[in-house]
C-alpha cells in the first residue's frame, strides 16, 4: 500500500472512531459528526506528515 492510501484508511477509521466515541457523551452527541470529522481528518494528517518526514 502506497502511504497516501494508508492515510487515507488511517483518517476514515479515525473518523468512525471517534464519531462512536463523541455518539456516547450525550452533552455532545447532536456536533458528534462535526467534531468526529475535523478531528479525525486533523490527526490524520498530522500522522502523515510524521510518516512522510520520517521515512521520505
């Protein structure tokens, strides 16, 4: 698998993660999608910037 892909794998199930996660805290639960969506693309990229410095 070429990094780019593995990224983008890494983001989407980042996104389902945290999506279950914010789903359960009722006080969040409605901007659940929202949060789940910035944060999980935001720590995916930032994970790959990691890899991308570290191995190219």
């Amino acid at each position: 698998m070429t990094k780019t892909l593995l990224v983008l794998i890494l983001m989407a199930v980042l996104v389902f993660v945290l999506n279950f996660v914010f789903g359960m805290i009722p006080m969040i639960a409605g901007y659940s999608l929202p949060l789940a969506l910035f944060l999980g693309i935001s720590l995916g990229f930032y994970i790959y910037t990691l890899i991308d410095n570290r191995i190219g």
